[in-house]
C-alpha cells in the first residue's frame, strides 16, 4: 500500500477498536469510576513500557479534574517508592497483557496492605485481572500496526478508556469549568474563568463625550480614542453610544444636514452593559447571546467605568 493508504488503514483500524470497547463499559467499569470518585486518599496509576506512558497521562487527566494522581513506575515501587501510597489510596495498574511480571511483583505488597486495586488490561483472564477488585478490558482484535506488533490500537484503546474513565468522573463528581481553571490558572480558560472584566477592559484615554457636543466634535474624539466609537456620558451615566456603524446609517438618510444633526439624535440609546465584576467567561457568553463586540462597563454604583472589546480577550 501507498503512505496514505497505510496512513488512513491505521486511523481505520484505531477507530474500529474504540468502537470496539463499547461494550466493555459494563458493572465493573463503573465499580471502578465509583471507586475513585469515593476514594479518600490519592489514585496511583502504575504499568510498564508504553502502559507506563498511558498511565502518566491517565494520572495527569486525574489530577486536572480535581482528584489527586500520580503515576508510579512499579521498578521503582519495588525499590522503596512503595512508601508513597498509603491508607486510603487506590491503585490503578495498566499492562495489556496483563502478565506484565515487574507490574505483578507489586501486586501482593499492595493486597497485604489493602490497598484497593482496579486493574485494566486485554485479557480479562490474565493473572492481573485475578488479583484485582475491578478489572477494565480493553482488548484489541488486533494492531493498528501493519505487522501486528507495535503498540498501535491497544494504547490508544487504554488511553480512550481512560478518558472514558475521566470523563465519568467529571459527571458523577458534578466538575464545572470554575473548578478546572482552579487547576490551570495558566492556561486561556483559567484567565476567563479567574479574570474580570475589569482586569482587560479599556480605562484610559476613553471617547467620551456630552450630549450637546457637535458632531464634528464627536468625531474628532471619535479618531482620537482609536475604538471606532464614543461614549454619550452625563455625570457618570452613560445615555448612549455611538460607533462607525452608526455614523454610516446616520450620513446616509440625512447627508445634507448630517453635521446639524444632535448626538442624541444618531447615538444608539441601548448600549450592552457589563458589571465590572463579571468573569471573562461570562463576557463571552454576553457576547454570543448579543452578537456585538462593545461593552460598556459599568462599577457597583452603575456608573462608567470602562469599556470592554470582547476581541482583545
């Protein structure tokens, strides 16, 4: 076969093992999901190899969603770092074959100690699937590899039940986007869940004007504020606002007398508020429901206090 050929029968092949796993999605999968979302303690996810790959991430998924994980590689277990799990902890053990022997050499250490253990492999008769409370099978008919060898369809199943696993948890635990971006403060939806929209709006150099200026005026402030609008203001409440668009539909029904036309006259008297306070999260929810770009923003006492362009956030 061609490159792409190859290409496109691996994607197939990985895509029909997902389907695959469908029905593996039975009472033991969700013992285990109940398991960790009771669990009081941490969740160590441990394998070998590309297991142990996919067991980091599955860890790193935990962790993003609020419950405490790590991954532990089991040669390491054997060589002191057993001390990191304690009472309380569940283990999570991943080997695709289930007979991983430096994964099993684990196992009676964590049993002696009743350390609750949920096992994932292809083979529900392995001796890992024996010796756990739960087991989750993820086995593929075969690799998405042309020779069949390469972990190829058998980590991507692990990984996808993993994510099925995440994403159990993230509905049984009732997870809100207020509480993923308490675990990524760094990332963009952290900044819109954690941000106001008063740390981004626009506070200085603001074009404003009085509703008795001239339209000449009010262009002039207009171009100087460089936001394409002006804010109609009297004694710190907004009255009105008037942008590009506005002046356009205003000169063309009254060109001849555009210039002796009033402020009020042409300004747009139900601008879209915002408190000060809001998240940025909410912004753009305002955002999408209104369909403009422009807020004006408005502090505790609804007076004036900035303006926000939804496109700078």
């Amino acid at each position: 076969m061609s490159i792409k050929e190859t290409a496109i029968q691996c994607l197939k092949d990985e895509s029909q093992a997902l389907q695959d796993l469908i029905p593996f999605i039975d009472d033991n999968f969700v013992k285990a999901v109940e398991l960790i979302s009771d669990c009081k303690g941490k969740i160590i996810v441990t394998g070998v190899g590309k297991s142990g790959h996919i067991g980091a991430k599955i860890a790193a998924t935990l962790a993003s969603i609020g419950i405490p994980s790590f991954f532990l590689n089991p040669v390491d277990a054997l060589h002191g770092d057993l001390g990191m799990i304690a009472e309380g902890d569940v283990v999570l053990a991943i080997s695709h074959s289930g007979q991983t022997d430096e994964l099993l050499r684990v196992i009676p250490f964590l049993t002696n100690r009743n350390i609750p253990l949920i096992g994932m492999s292809g083979n529900p008769d392995s001796i890992l699937a024996r010796h756990v409370l739960y087991h989750i099978n993820v086995a593929v008919k075969k690799e998405a590899c042309p020779l069949n060898l390469a972990p190829t369809s058998s980590t991507t199943a692990a990984l996808a039940m993993g994510d099925a696993v995440a994403c159990a948890l993230v509905d049984i635990r009732d997870f809100k986007e207020t509480d993923y971006a308490m675990f990524h403060p760094g990332g963009s939806l952290g900044k819109r869940l954690l941000s106001k929209v008063k740390d981004i709006m626009y506070t200085e150099n603001l074009p404003i004007i009085g509703k008795e200026e001239s339209v000449l005026n009010m262009l002039s402030v207009m171009t100087k504020g460089k936001l394409g609008l002006v804010v109609v203001l009297e004694k710190k409440k907004v009255l009105g606002l008037l942008t590009n668009g506005d002046l356009r539909r205003a000169i063309e029904k009254d060109k001849n007398d555009f210039f002796n036309l009033k402020i009020c006259e042409i300004m747009n008297p139900n601008p879209i508020f915002i408190q000060e306070d809001e998240s940025l999260t909410n912004a753009d929810a305002l955002f999408k429901e209104k369909r403009v770009n422009i807020f004006m923003v408005l502090d505790s006492n609804d007076y004036f206090a900035g303006i926000l362009d939804i496109r700078e956030m």
